[in-house]
C-alpha cells in the first residue's frame, strides 16, 4: 500500500457526471477506481451537501452509492459509511 497515511473522502463525482442523467452504472468505474487505491479503510463517504443537490437530492446520492458498493463485506461497510472517519 502506497501512502498509507493518506484517506480519501468519497463525494463529489455526481455533480461531475452528468447532471441530469447520471446513473449507478456510470460512476461504478470510479468508486471501484478509489476503493482499489485506498480500501475500504482508508476510505469514507461524504455526501458533498449541499453541493450534491446540483445533481440529486442526498437520498439518491447515499442511494447511488449503496447500489454501487452493495456488495459489501459488514466490515467494509461500516467503514465507509461512518468508522473510518474517526479514525482520521
């Protein structure tokens, strides 16, 4: 693991998609892209509020997100909606 003292904050790509069209499958390759450089660990949902609401409410987005990483181990899950946060 390169950098281990660095985490990332998983927010921001739906108001870089587009907009109005925006779906699960299109930000699919980017979530994995994060997760495959910082794990589930070194990573943590934010929702980009209010900015988000450019591109969706905050329910589509926590939504989205669950739909893209719905295949998560408990461990992990916890871990990136809320455990790795206070660990930073």
């Amino acid at each position: 693991m390169k950098l281990p003292n660095i985490w990332c904050k998983l927010s921001g790509i739906f108001t870089e998609a587009d907009r109005f069209a925006w779906t699960a499958d299109d930000l699919s390759p980017y979530v994995r892209h994060v997760v495959d450089l910082f794990g589930y660990n070194r990573l943590m949902f934010g929702s980009d509020w209010p900015v988000c609401t450019l591109a969706g409410t905050c329910q589509q987005v926590v939504e989205v997100l669950r739909q893209v990483v719905d295949s998560l181990r408990e461990h992990d899950a916890r871990s990136l909606w809320g455990a790795t946060a206070p660990e930073v």
